[in-house]
C-alpha cells in the first residue's frame, strides 16, 4: 500500500501549474498566512489559488482512472463503482432532493455539471424529469450512461453543447472551475425565465481561524480548488450573470455550502 500511495501521489505532484495574480472578479490577491498555495481577493474575499494546474492538465486530473479511482482512493473515498450506494446511505442524495423540492421545479428538465456516477439524476429520472449530465472526461459520461441509463455529454462546462433547463445543478463543482464568472454566466443562459440554478461549493460563512475550521485542508486541496467562496462573492457572481439570490442559508456539511439562484 505505502509503494502505491507513493507511485499514485507522483502523477499529482507532476501535475504542471500556472500562476494566477488576479481574482475572478479582478480583484488584487493579498497573502494567506494559512497556505503558501493562495492568496485572498481584496474584493470579494475568494481563497484564490495562485497555482493552478493549466489547461492542458485540467483533462488527465479529471480522467476517469486518474481521478474516479487512483484521486478518490488516495483520499480514503470511495471509487466510482462504490460512490452511488455511499451517497445515498450518507444521506446526501435525501438532501439534494430536499432542496430541489424546496427550490426547484416540480417538473422540466434538469442539466447537472460533475454529475460522476449519476445516481442523483438517476432519482430524478424516476420522479418524472427529464435529465442530462456533464462530465469532463468521455469514459467517465460512458460509465454512467452504461450504469444508470443517463444521457450525460463529455466536456469541460460551459463548453458543452446542452438544451436549456429548467433546474440546474453543480454539487462541489465550481471550485474547480477556472472561470467561475463564464461558469454562472454559462448556467444562465441555460435556465429558461424561471428557472433555478443550486450550486453547492466551499464558502466561507464563518469565524473559523483557519477557514473552515476542522476541514481546512479538505478545503484547500491545491490540486482541485482553484477557488473557495464568500457570500460576497455569490452576489457578485449573482449580478454578473444576471441572476437573484433565492437562499444563501442551506448547507449540506461544513465546506460544503449551498448558494440557490434564481433566473428572472
């Protein structure tokens, strides 16, 4: 196990990185004293990582073998195979339900980025909506569209082609997305008027010393977070995309925190 752990840490620590100076908002990054890796935005208070992976890497992290398994065991999560009968006995699946029926639409459709195994539009399958999922890497939309019946596209969101919706959902997906404006700009344009966008990511609600507490270095995972949020920061992306906050007070667990949006 410990020559695995080895080998299976190199690929990560070979990853190739850029240099980020600015925020997604284009505010100036100050230091962090928690993590030599990030800086914080003078506007928005976004945990910026100053050295994200580049483009061109971005593909092989999020590869089927290199992230669903070698990334998850490395973790001490479950691989892809085992992540449907996890997410539904942890409870958060029931969450996510709980949520749409709260927020979202009785019926329509929904389109959800990072769906990875699909169990959640597989629930929503079933209770009459029409579904359809991203993923980055094709083997992982095969994957779940061989194990859960689901129409899922391969590619980096917004790249993608997909219908519009009437729900769209992104669970622990925007963190790791270069561009969080293109990426809620994207969602936008996707919702017809009416629609609801519920996305959940790290942000920070809190006075924890260090930011968020006892998950901080879940939190910041240099190889993935690209960035973590403030509630100020959902409002800014709220207004750059023409969108209106609905909520701003779920949250499922500790960085792991809900921001519900609302198309006009």
């Amino acid at each position: 196990m410990a020559v695995y752990r080895c080998l299976a840490e190199r690929q990560f620590r070979n990853i190739r990185r850029g240099q980020r100076d600015r925020c997604w908002c284009g505010g100036e990054l100050l230091p962090f004293k928690w993590h030599p890796s990030y800086g914080v935005c003078a506007n928005c208070g976004c945990y910026v990582n100053r050295r994200p992976p580049l483009p061109e890497e971005l593909k092989r992290l999020y590869s089927f073998n290199l992230y669903w398994l070698t990334r998850q065991r490395l973790k001490g999560h479950p691989t892809i195979e085992h992540r449907p009968e996890n997410d539904l006995s942890d409870g958060r699946v029931a969450y996510w339900l709980g949520l749409i029926e709260r927020y979202g639409p009785s019926v329509g459709r929904v389109v959800e980025v990072g769906c990875g195994h699909g169990v959640l539009l597989a629930e929503l399958k079933a209770r009459g909506y029409e579904c359809v999922g991203v993923e980055p890497g094709e083997q992982t939309a095969e994957w779940t569209r061989q194990n859960m019946g689901i129409d899922v596209r391969a590619g980096f969101f917004p790249e993608v082609d997909l219908p519009k919706c009437d729900l769209f959902l992104a669970f622990d997906v925007i963190e790791h997305s270069p561009e969080p404006e293109a990426f809620m700009k994207g969602a936008a344009q996707l919702l017809n008027p009416g629609g609801v966008a519920i996305i959940q990511t790290p942000i920070n609600r809190y006075d924890y010393q260090p930011p968020f507490g006892e998950r901080f270095e879940a939190a910041f995972d240099d190889i993935e977070h690209l960035f973590l949020f403030t509630d100020k920061a959902m409002q800014e992306l709220a207004r750059r995309s023409r969108l209106q906050i609905v909520s701003m007070t779920e949250r499922l667990w500790l960085h792991h925190e809900i921001c519900v949006f609302g198309k006009l």
